[in-house]
C-alpha cells in the first residue's frame, strides 16, 4: 500500500514536471486512458469530477473544457481510495490559496 502511494506521487511529480496544469479534453483523454464519452460522464452524470476541482468551462458558450492533469490523475490513481483523493484535493485548494496570497502580497 505505502509502495502505490509512494508511486502515485511520483507519476503525479512526473506529470506535473512534464505537461501543464489544464488540458483540453482530447490530451485528458490520452492521459488517462479513457474515452471522452466517459469522462463526460464521469463529469456531469456520475459527479465523480467536481467543476472548479477537476474541470473549468473556459468560456460562456461551454464549448470548451480544460481539465486539472494534477487532480484527473489522482483521481484515476486513488478511484479505490476517495479519501486519499479528497486528501490530495485539499492539498491542492490549501496551494492554490497560498499562491494567491503570495501574488496579493507581490503586487504590492
């Protein structure tokens, strides 16, 4: 158990070393290795992916959608686990926060 968690955080080190933070669907789909149609579903029907947390429309019509690669393969990584997954994403929103403090604090 600690060797695959261990592992999952050096995919996700490795991920987030090599590819950006937000994808558009077509790269989400070759990261992760599911189809489109799947993750739709998993998005909007199963409400496995939040909206904000795992996925953002980028514009008003809902065309396109970009997907958090950081949370998408964690989430692939800990589908077993969802504690380990709500772990991971409240780590990530305790960042995300402190970086906006930190950009606050810069522009000053």
């Amino acid at each position: 158990m600690v060797k695959n968690q261990q592992d999952s955080r050096d995919q996700r080190k490795l991920v987030a070393e090599l590819t950006p933070a937000w994808v558009k669907t077509a790269d989400a789909v070759k990261l992760i290795g599911l189809s489109p149609s799947c993750l739709k579903n998993y998005r909007l029907k199963q409400g496995y992916l939040i909206e904000g947390i795992h996925w953002v429309y980028t514009n008003s019509g809902h065309r396109m959608i970009l997907y958090n690669v950081e949370l998408l393969c964690d989430w692939v990584a800990n589908r077993a686990s969802p504690e380990q997954h709500l772990r991971t994403i409240e780590a990530y929103l305790v960042a995300q926060s402190k970086q906006a403090t930190q950009g606050r604090h810069k522009k000053r």
